[in-house]
C-alpha cells in the first residue's frame, strides 16, 4: 500500500500552479474592476484545486490499466508502479472532483451565476475523458487544447464572473497567458514521454509533432504568453510584474532547447509550473494595483 507521501507524490503537486494562477487572475480582474469578493475567490480556489487533483489521479489510474505508465520517467504512477490498486486511485480521482463540485455548488449558490453547475460539470466530464473513456482525447493529441481551454479561459474567466456578475474581456485577455504558461506545462511532460508514449501507443501532440517540432512550441508557446501580458500594458503598466517570471523561465528554455531528454527534462515541468505560478501571481496582483 503506498504511504501519505507516495499519495501526496501521486497528486503530482508540480502541476498546482495551473489551478492557483487563473483563480489569482480572475480575482486580479475582478479587481480591476473594483469587485473582488473574497468568498468566491476562495471557492473558486477549492474547485480548481481539487479538480486539478481529480485529473491527476485519474490520469494515474488511467494510464495506469492501460499499461503506458509502467516505464515512464518523472513523477510517482501509483497505479503504474503498483503503489496503489487501481481501485483506490480511482475513488481518490471520484472524492477529489467530488469535493470540487461540492465547493462548485457553493460558488454558484453565493455568486447566483447558476449557469455554471453545467460549465462544471463539462469541466469534470473533460479531465475524465483527457485519459479516460473508450477514445481519450489526450491520447489522441487534443491534451493541449483541453489545458487552453479549462485551465485558461474557462478558470479565469469563471473565476471573474462570480465575483463581477459578468465576463469583461479583460477576463478573456487575461486568461490568454494563463492557459498558454499551462500548455507549457504539459508540453515539456509529454516531451520527456515521447519515447515511451511511441512504444504505448499514446499519440500526444508531442509525439505527432516529433521531438525537434515539440522543443520549438515549447519556447514559442512561452514567448507567445509574455508577448501577451506586453500588449495588456493598454489596461496598466502594472500587468508588466508578471514579466517577473521570465526569470523562472531562463532555465526551462535552456533545457528544452538544449536537447534535453529523459530525467534532465524532469526539472523543467517543476521550473514551468513556477513560471505559471509567478507569471500568474504577478499578472493578477498587477490588475489589483491597476
């Protein structure tokens, strides 16, 4: 049976900072506007966290019974190294979305935004099917598409409208870098798998695109994000705080376009979760103070 630590491992805490930063941003944009609220900002906060969580484990078990997590390299695979049974990994992915929809409901019960019970459960029903399901999605190359949109747009902008009551575009502005510096995430993780997801049958982007192609996304998708926060310079100057985290970003992109492989590629999922982290607090505290 694995220990706390190994389940802690298994909730790959790296990956976090894609559901702190839209929440910091949306709240930023609600700022922005004079119409932060705290109560919903923190509710938000649970359900992006512990859908994050949800995702995680359920990707473990997943791709644990299909058998393309048994020769990976990174993180802890609780089903994949035989940790954990399968079923326990599943039922910690059930109570953690679980959990998220019942802070979900909370949320829509103080904001009165009640259009977004089906938003959230499009949002559980996307994490499940990413690597769940008879066709999943992420096996077939669409992963990225998944992280833009929920992890981007649908985080900062959901996060926006239960504290304002509407969807400005800033919130859509803002949610661009966000789901960008996440895609960042997954890409450098599905780099590092290229070999192994060939040989599994996991067809990711990274995998269609090769090895070579996937490394200049990477830094494109990087770049693309900070050049968006620029262009926010119309809304406040302060935007430009989340250029903070280019420092963070030096490392990754070394890394990356380097011709890293393998475990030298492990510290770069760490370094770009830090750059969403940092970008993303520095992009909503800039909107706050604008």
């Amino acid at each position: 049976m694995a220990t706390a630590a190994e389940w802690v491992a298994g909730a790959r805490p790296r990956t976090l900072p894609a559901a702190v930063a839209p929440v910091v941003v949306g709240s930023g944009v609600a700022a922005y506007l004079q119409s932060f609220q705290l109560l919903p900002a923190i509710l938000a906060l649970l359900v992006a966290v512990s859908f994050q969580v949800g995702v995680n484990y359920h990707n473990d078990f997943s791709d644990g019974v299909k058998g393309t997590d048994t020769q990976r390299v990174g993180p802890v695979r609780l089903v994949g190294q035989r940790l954990a049974p399968a079923s326990a990994v599943r039922t910690a992915a059930i109570a953690a979305f679980a959990a998220g929809a019942v802070a979900g409901l909370a949320l829509t019960a103080v904001s009165g935004v009640w259009w977004l019970i089906p938003v959230g459960m499009a949002s559980v029903a996307a994490g499940w099917l990413y690597t769940g399901g008879p066709r999943p999605y992420g096996y077939a190359g669409w992963g990225e598409v998944f992280v833009f949109v929920f992890f981007g747009l649908v985080a900062v902008m959901g996060t926006a409208v239960t504290q304002i009551g509407w969807i400005p575009l800033l919130a859509l502005v803002a949610s661009l870098p966000v789901g960008l510096w996440a895609c960042a995430i997954l890409i450098a993780n599905n780099l590092r798998d290229i070999p192994t997801d060939t040989v599994s049958g996991k067809y990711t982007l990274a995998v269609r695109l090769g090895d070579r192609r996937t490394r200049v996304l990477f830094v494109a998708v990087l770049v693309t994000a900070f050049a968006v926060v620029v262009a926010m310079m119309g809304y406040t100057p302060w935007v430009l705080l989340a250029l903070v985290a280019v420092v963070p970003a030096a490392a990754p992109v070394r890394a990356v376009a380097g011709g890293a492989t393998g475990p030298d590629l492990v510290p770069v999922l760490a370094g770009t979760g830090i750059v969403l982290l940092v970008g993303g607090l520095g992009l909503g505290v800039g909107l706050a103070l604008g």
